[in-house]
C-alpha cells in the first residue's frame, strides 16, 4: 500500500487528531505535488502512522469506558498537580472540569516522570494526621513553603507565619491534593497557635514536637 492511500486511511480515523492530523494533512498535500520526503520527515510518518491504526481506532472508540474505569481517579490526582504547571495545563483544566481528556496526550501526561512522582506522593502514607504538634524544620522558606487559602494582605500573612516559626501549629487536615513532584509533598493544613489562619505546607518542611 502506498504511502498515499495509509495517509488517507488514517485520516479517515477519528483517532487521528490534533498534531497528527495536521502534520499527516501536510505530507499529503507534499506528496500530491510529487515532492519528496526528508529522512526525518519518513520517520515522523511512519511513527505517527503507526499510533493511528485500526486498533488505536478501537481503543479510541473505547476510551471512555476505559478512562472512566481505569484512569479517572488518577487523572484527578494529577490535573490537581498539572494545572499549576505550563505545559498540561489547558488538559488539567479539562479534566477538573470532568471533561474525557484526548487519549494519547493523556497517557503521555500519565506515564511521565513526575506525574508517576506526584501519584507515588499521593498513595504514600501520611506521615502526620490531624491533631499532631508540627514545626517548621530549618530548609522552610517562609515566603515559598506556606500556602494560605484566599487573598489577604501581606502583614497578616507574615505574622502567621512568625507565630507558626515561634509557636508551632497542629494538624487540622490531611490535604489531598499533591502540588508537587518532589519527595514529601504530601500537604497538610494546619492552625498555628494562637491564630485562626491556617496555612498549607508540605510535609518535607515539617517536623514533630515532642509535648510533655
């Protein structure tokens, strides 16, 4: 079969959509005016054909019994982690809106090094639970590690902060979701003493207080 009539099959494929579609429609028209094709241009052909073939057609048709079954609870872990980050960000979006993200590109965001990193942090158990006497260790950065929900202004913000540094806080929830993919970012909120404002820090930043 010609290289041709494997373009327009795969085009005929509904799988076959956004970068493929174009890049398959562009060697197409290239080939319709009998110029030849690079080496890399070969290579890129036969990659992308190969992920749009008749079976990738089936697993499209079935993408989302098998998103909803297998990958859902999963992809809401890692669009939490993925909306604050540039390159995911319109698909996150999409799938906090329970929206069915397109299957390849999801699968790429999936299988990724640090998506595998945030779901390994999100099943990992916790290391505090509610009510633990928590403070800051030595690499906390006061103006990077402390998350507050809602604007404020700084100065309130900031003595907080001191207090917490000073005081200590305790653990008032367990957070699910994971912002990011290094060791320990398991989240917890917590109420420093002698504030009704709490704030949100990772659990690489904080350690226990033995209390008498």
């Amino acid at each position: 079969m010609s290289s041709q009539k494997k373009i327009e099959e795969a085009l005929s494929r509904s799988v076959c959509g956004g970068w493929d579609r174009t890049f398959l429609e562009s060697i197409l028209e290239q080939l319709s005016k009998d110029r030849a094709l690079s080496i890399k241009q070969k290579q890129t052909l036969g990659k992308v054909l190969a992920r749009n073939a008749a079976e990738d057609q089936k697993k499209h048709e079935n993408w989302q019994i098998d998103y909803e079954k297998e990958y859902q609870a999963d992809a809401l872990v890692l669009a939490a982690y993925h909306v604050h980050q540039p390159y995911y960000q319109p698909m996150a979006q999409d799938i906090l809106a329970r929206k069915i993200p397109e299957r390849a590109k999801f699968l790429r965001m999936h299988d990724n090094k640090y998506s595998k990193k945030v779901l390994n942090q999100f099943r990992a158990d916790a290391k505090y639970s509610t009510g633990d006497y928590l403070k800051p260790r030595t690499n906390f950065n006061s103006y990077k590690n402390a998350e507050f929900e809602g604007d404020m202004i700084w100065a309130h913000q900031n003595k907080v902060i001191l207090n917490f540094i000073k005081r200590g806080a305790f653990v008032i929830e367990v957070c699910r979701e994971i912002r990011s993919a290094a060791k320990g970012a398991k989240r917890y909120k917590l109420l420093p003493i002698g504030e009704t404002t709490p704030i949100i820090v990772e659990e690489r930043f904080l350690k226990s207080v033995r209390t008498r």
